[in-house]
C-alpha cells in the first residue's frame, strides 16, 4: 500500500488545485479550460515481480485537453511527490482505447525529460504487441536513490523481453 501524499506539499507548488479523492484514493484537479483530471496510483505485479504501482492519469469528463504545460507541471507534482513518500517502482502504460497510445507516450517521455528531476531518475520504455496485435507502450520509472533501481529496470527489461517473444 502505497503512502499518502501530501495535497498540501503537491498545492504548494503546483499551478492548478489538487484534491485527494478519497473514494478512489485519486488526486484531482480542473484545468482552466475545465477538464477534470484524476492522477492516480495502482498496485500492479504482473511486471515487476515484487510490484510497483502503475500510473493512471485519467480525463473524467472526456474533454480535449489543448496543450497545457499548467497540466504538465501538476502532474509532475504529484508524481514526485509520490516518489518522496514511496521508494518503488512507478510504471506508466498508456491507454489503447483510440489508438493512440504512441503519442501519449511520446507525450509523457518528453515531460519527463524536460522536468528540472530528469536527474534524479532512470527510466526505459518499451513498445509491446499484445495478441490481438494492439501496440502497448510501457515505462518504468525509478528513482536514483532506490537501492533496487537495476534490479527493477533488469525484471522491466526482462519481462518485455519474454512478452514481446511470440508463443
């Protein structure tokens, strides 16, 4: 179980308002063009065998979302602020539903690089083919600091491996 974070850390250097869901454990805000966003965290086993929590970043009133660096940075707020208060893996896997995966992917990968934290974590991504022949497109992230950062990245890098074999 993952701890909780800090809503009033996260507001403090965020642009948009964050609020703890605590129905669903989600961290939400509105944007100013009144999208309402949930960030939240999953435990999940299936690729790294110890577990980590998968990052779900969800669009609750399904409304185009214009280019919106405000977006960007309060989401980057919650998840260090996530990797502050939990030392695990965070895996990010982008939603297949309309096809277009890649480009959140690409999306989420360039955030990642342009936060002032780059240095402060490895991560690797990874594109898989499931059996309907559906791309999925995979990251983990680990912070530096964690004392099980290769062996994490080794099993993510392992288990794509084996997924991505064909039967």
């Amino acid at each position: 179980m993952i701890n909780v974070l800090s809503v009033d850390k996260i507001n403090s250097i965020t642009p948009y308002h964050v609020q703890l869901f605590e129905k669903d454990g989600s961290y939400r805000f509105v944007t100013d063009n009144d999208v309402k966003l949930a960030v939240s965290f999953m435990y999940d086993d299936m690729i790294i065998q110890e577990g980590a929590y998968q990052l779900i970043i969800a669009n609750l009133n399904n409304r185009k979302s214009p280019r919106d660096t405000k977006v960007k940075d309060t989401i980057m707020s919650i998840v260090e602020e996530f990797f502050d208060k939990n030392q695990v893996a965070l895996l990010y896997i982008c939603s297949t539903g309309d096809g277009k995966q890649a480009m959140r992917s690409r999306l989420f990968g360039h955030w990642f690089e342009g936060s002032n934290t780059k240095l402060c974590y490895s991560t690797m991504s990874t594109s898989l083919v499931d059996a309907d022949g559906v791309v999925n497109e995979a990251t983990i992230i680990v912070r530096n600091d964690n004392p099980n950062m290769i062996k994490l990245i080794n099993e993510f890098s392992e288990t794509a491996q084996l997924l991505s074999q064909k039967p």
